[in-house]
C-alpha cells in the first residue's frame, strides 16, 4: 500500500463515529441571520443571553464559513450567554467550539451543563482557538448547554466570538 493511502486509511481510522446534532458549521446560529440582525432567543433550545448581553451575527471576525456569534455585555456585573441543544441520558458528546475574546479581558467558556462531568474554566484568548470537550456522558435526556462568560466583572462593551459550534453524538 502507497504511503498516501495508508495515511488516508489512518486518518478515517481516527476520525469519531456519530451524529452531528447542530449540523450549521458556519456560526452557531441560523445561517438565514446576516450580520445586522439580532439573533432569535428561544429559552428551552437555542441561544440564550440573560439578559446580560446582546447577541448578533457578525461576518467581519468570522473563523469558520461567513459568520460567527458576537456576544457584547450590556451590564458591568456577570455577562454571559449559552447554547442549549438537546442530549439523551447515556449518550457521549463531543462539543467543539472555536472562540476568541473581543474587548476586554475576562472571556471564558465557563459550564457545560447536563453532563457527567464538568468542564475547567477555560479562559478565551484574543486569538481565534479550537476549543474541544470530549467524552461528555448526558445525565438525562432533555438539554445540555455551554455557558460562556463575556466577563464576570467589567465593563459595557465587552466581546467575545463564538464560530464553528460542533456537538457530535457518539454512537
């Protein structure tokens, strides 16, 4: 076998096997949304903000396809918002997000919620970077979620960008 198909035949080895559930790779939001729409926030599964932060698609600091998530702080106390997707008790999860910080300084990806295991604070950098959480076991079988932190204490105006949202479920 050629050096080329054997490292092809190792690369599909590697690959994980399962379903992609949030299949729009290009920003974590409906790719019908263009940069000066607000995105639509629905409570039980999608896009959330607390009220803490706004939430548009930007296609300026995109990393992955045309858009990606601007989430700004609106209050100088806990700014943050999530995704909630929905997961089955038993199931393994793989979430792989890419993110980077805007103005500011405190942009973390903070929780992952209806898991087994929890996640460390993962502070986000100024720089675009792949951030990959696998082997995540639902607890039950309603919504996971991944909250991200524009900062825990700062200023109005803060940013962070979310881009290429994956949450693959193993079979």
């Amino acid at each position: 076998m050629s050096k080329k198909k054997a490292m092809f035949f190792k690369q599909i080895a590697t690959l994980p096997i399962g379903t992609e559930i949030y299949p729009n790779n290009d920003a974590p939001c409906p790719a019908s949304i263009t940069d000066t729409n607000t995105i639509t926030e629905d409570f039980t599964n999608s896009w959330y903000n607390y009220s803490t932060t706004t939430l548009v698609s930007n296609n300026i600091e995109n990393q992955v396809g045309d858009f990606c998530l601007l989430a700004t702080a609106t209050i100088t106390d806990t700014a943050r918002c999530r995704r909630r997707f929905p997961v089955i008790a038993g199931k393994t999860y793989n979430i792989s997000i890419w993110a980077k910080g805007g103005l500011g300084s405190d942009q973390q990806i903070r929780e992952v919620i209806g898991f087994d295991t929890g996640i460390s604070i993962t502070p986000v950098t100024d720089s675009w970077v792949k951030y990959d959480f696998n082997g995540l076991v639902a607890t039950a079988t309603g919504n996971g979620e991944v909250r991200f932190y524009v900062h825990s204490s700062g200023a109005i105006g803060e940013e962070i960008y979310i881009d290429g949202f994956s949450i693959l479920e193993l079979d």
